[in-house]
C-alpha cells in the first residue's frame, strides 16, 4: 500500500471512529438502526461507547505514524461532525480530552528513545487514564463504572496494538539475522 493510501486510510478511520464513539454516547441515539446498550448499575451508567473507545486510541496510534503531530488537526477536524450530531457540550469535552491525552502522547513520543511498542505501551499507562477523566468530568459522564470500563477497554487495545508491533519487530529482527 503506498503512503497516501495508508494516511488516507488510517486518518479517515480515525476520523470515523472517534465520531462514531461520540455518538454513541447521545441517550437518544441518532443512528438509526443503531441500538443504544446502557446499563445501570450501582457503579452508575455504562454506555457501549465505554466499551469500544480503546480503538480509537489504537487508530490514533497508527494515525500518528502516518502523519506525526498533526493528528491534533485530524482530532480537530473530528470534532466538527461531532459539534453537529452530539451538540457542542459533548463535542468540547471530546476534543479537550483528546488533545491532553495527545499532548500527553506527544510528551512521550519526544522524550523518550525506545522503540515504538514501548512509546506506544508507555504512554498509554498516562493518556489513558489522563482522557478518559477529562472526557468523562467534562461530559458528566463520570462514575467508576465508566472509568473503568473505559480504561480497560483502551488498556486491552493498547495492549494488542503492542504485542501486534512486537510480533512485527521480532518478525523483521528474525529475517534480517536469516540474510
């Protein structure tokens, strides 16, 4: 796949996905045929978007590779379709959420010299916890069901983007031993 077919790719599925998430979160879903999983519990309301919102962190990592920093502008622009269908209180809290957690990203991309696995696992162990308490306090989502379900759901995605680049790595360290 050449380079403009992998940014398109990976910067629209970005893009897509943290739309997607965003509305998710709407109480009355606007996607028809769509239906809204919450549920409640003493921990409080679990929205589906709890559930799946690792990947977005998984696409913004792959995003990053193809275009660097500028990911912000792809964040940036995510947020124009979701101030439309989600309403600015969502739409704000959203893109506030994701900047700290890429300027977080960015932080340890900058600073530290480890292979891209690493940056990836370890910068996670910050923006994780750092977006999903701005999202969620901003949004009024906040309660410890959702907190956790969220962290987990993008560890878990994380985690497998790391082990997928580590298998990559030892793969290509493997060949290049065999020549």
């Amino acid at each position: 796949m050449n380079k403009i077919a992998r940014v398109v790719l990976a910067v629209g599925a970005y893009i897509a996905f943290i739309v997607l998430v965003n509305l998710l979160f709407i109480p009355q879903n606007l996607i028809e045929g769509v239906t809204q999983f919450t549920t409640t519990s003493w921990m409080g309301t679990l929205y589906l978007a709890n559930v799946i919102v690792g990947f977005v962190f998984v696409l913004r990592d792959y995003a990053q590779r193809e275009i660097g920093h500028k990911v912000l502008i792809a964040t940036a622009l995510a947020g124009i379709p979701v101030w439309y269908f989600a309403g600015p209180e969502l739409a704000a809290a959203s893109l506030i959420a994701f900047m700290l957690s890429e300027m977080t990203d960015w932080a340890v991309y900058t600073f530290t010299k480890r292979p891209l696995q690493s940056r990836i696992f370890i910068s996670a162990l910050f923006a994780v916890p750092v977006d999903t308490l701005a999202f969620q306090h901003l949004a009024g989502y906040l309660t410890p069901a959702a907190f956790v379900t969220e962290v987990v759901s993008k560890a878990i995605g994380v985690v497998a983007v790391w082990y997928l680049l580590k298998l990559r790595v030892g793969n290509a360290e493997v060949a290049a031993a065999g020549h």
